[in-house]
C-alpha cells in the first residue's frame, strides 16, 4: 500500500491528510497603509521646523553674527564708513591675557555661587510650606509670590535703590530708629559688600517664586500612600524628608539649580541698574564687564569676544548638566 503525498510550491513533502494552502504573499511596504504610517512617525518632526526656523533666526544668526565681530577691529570709525577690520584672535588674547578679566570671572562664579545657595535654599522652604498650609492661606502665599515674581526688573531694582537710599531710604531710616543711628546716612553703594548685598537681595528675591512653585508643582505628585507608610514605620518629619520627599524632589532639584545657575549668571539689569557695576568697578560680573568694555569703551570687538567667552562658559555648563542627567537615567536603568 503506497502513500500518496502532495507536494507544495516550494518542492516540499506534505504531511499525510494534510490540506493543501496558499501561503499569503509577503505585506507590501508600498501600500498606503504604510505610507501613512511613515507620514505620521515623520510628523511631530514636521511640526518642529517652524520653531527650530525662528530659533536659527532669533538666536543663531545673532551669534553667529557676535562671534564675527570678535574677530575684528571695531570701533566708531569703522562703525561709521562701514569698513571691516579683521585682527584675527587679538581680541581674545588681549581678554584672556588681562588680569581684570579674570578677576570678573571669579568674581562672577561667587556672586553665582551665593546666590543660588540662598535661592535653593529659601525656595525649597517656601514650597515646602506651600505644600503643608491650608488652601485659603496656601492661596494668600501664592499671590504674594507671583506677585513678587510679575514684577518687571526695573521697576523691582528702582524700588531697592529707594529702600536703601543714603539719606532718605526707608532701612536707613527704620535702622536709626532701632538705635543703630550710625546706619542714618549709610551708603549702601558706597562699598562692594553693601552694593552685592543689596543685588543679591534683589534677585534672590525675585528668584524664589520660581522655585517655590515648581517646587510645591513637584510636592503634589508624591504619594500619600509613602507619608502613611514610612509614619507606620516610626518616621519623623525628618526622616520623612530624606527617604520619601527629597527622592521625588531630587530631578526638580537638580534641574531649578541649573536654570538659576544659567539665570544668575548673565544677569545684567539688575546690577547694571543698580550701580552700573561700581563703586570703581567692583560689582561687575561678566555680562556688564562686555558692555562696559564694548559699547562702553566704544570697541565693539572686544566687547564681543567678551561674550562670546561668556556664551562658551555656559555652553559648558549645560554640557555638563546634560551629561549628568543622562548618566543618571542610566543608573536607574
């Protein structure tokens, strides 16, 4: 007795019984079913061109445009016939040669490095206390500091240079009344202690909103569940902070310092508002040292050079936040 077996199209022997099938053809990856899927995995690139357009214009262009300047020789002359002087790197050995400069870059990282401290640092309490007030009081702080926060930069350093006038601002006066009658006709621009003073004041307080919020933003995402389960466990308020709060709270952290490093860094108005930089100079950090140096001096190429260091400083900043950001996604993968 003989089995007959039936063959497939590909030569193969089929198994006894079975039934023969078509093999369904390969999919086509030319069918508009495809087409539209590419169509719509591209979109969200597509929707990005408009505003990577007006960034190459508004931001690209412009430093472009600096870092050529800082490599020629401008000043009103060449300004006003229009001719182009190119130096090469002079600009920029004349600044990094110079001693000034670099005692305005250190002066720049502590002035920084001050400000960010009591900003974090105050921020952080004031969002925390935002999280554990009540909603009618929890409302009355909130627009305090959004108000603190809406106000335009100088109009906030006008009313600064008011409390602290010499002779007729409002802490001399509260001060004198106090006993402390020395402090009546206290410059508090005479010195660069008392003039950094009051521009820290100025934009620590105008910082602060600005963490508190995104910090008590951050506060509301954390679970209940973990507060009732570490007070079971015998937490204290401190210990409640360290191991539950502060883990949740550690990328905002990380992440408002960065912003307010960058912020506090090239901040120009206030200090410039305040007491352009003096007394003697004393107050400037790097963006007023470009403009004094620049249009002040009326040598735009060198006032150029001067920023574009300042662009390659924080440059190197965020390369260096960037970089630790990704290591840390990767130690949680």
């Amino acid at each position: 007795m003989s089995v007959q077996t039936e063959r497939t199209d590909t030569g193969t022997a089929a198994a006894p019984g079975a039934r023969r099938t078509d093999v369904p053809p390969p999919a086509d990856d030319t069918g508009p079913a495809t087409a539209r899927r590419r169509g719509g995995a591209s979109a969200p690139y597509l929707l990005l061109v408009p505003a990577l357009l007006v960034t190459a214009v508004l931001l690209g262009w412009p430093l472009v445009k600096n870092g050529m300047l800082s490599f020629q020789n401008l000043n009103p002359r060449q300004l006003i016939l229009h001719l182009t002087e190119w130096n090469g790197g002079d600009n920029y050995k004349e600044v990094l040669g110079s001693a000034d400069f670099w005692k305005v870059v250190q002066r720049t990282v502590v002035f920084t490095t001050v400000n960010v401290v009591l900003i974090m640092v105050l921020g952080t309490l004031v969002g925390l206390l935002l999280a554990r007030l009540g909603k009618r009081m929890r409302l009355l702080l909130l627009l305090g500091v959004v108000l603190a926060w809406a106000m335009p930069v100088i109009a906030a350093t006008t009313v600064y240079q008011w409390l602290f006038a010499q002779r007729f601002g409002v802490v001399n006066w509260l001060l004198a009344k106090a006993g402390w009658t020395s402090m009546a006709d206290y410059n508090w621009f005479g010195s660069q202690l008392s003039t950094f003073s009051v521009i820290t004041l100025v934009i620590v307080w105008q910082s602060i909103p600005f963490v508190a919020i995104n910090l008590y933003a951050a506060t509301t995402t954390i679970p209940k569940e973990l507060y009732e389960a570490a007070s079971i466990d015998g937490a204290g308020v401190w210990k409640s902070f360290t191991h539950v709060t502060f883990p949740f709270l550690r990328p905002f952290l990380w992440a408002t310092t960065f912003l307010e490093v960058i912020w506090v860094f090239k901040a120009f108005p206030q200090i410039f508002a305040m007491n352009m930089g003096g007394p003697d100079r004393l107050t400037e950090t790097l963006p007023i040292y470009a403009f004094v140096e620049g249009p002040g001096n009326q040598h735009y190429g060198m006032g150029a050079a001067i920023s574009f260091l300042t662009i390659l400083i924080l440059l190197g900043l965020t390369a260096y936040y960037l970089r630790t950001v990704l290591k840390q996604e990767e130690d949680e993968l």
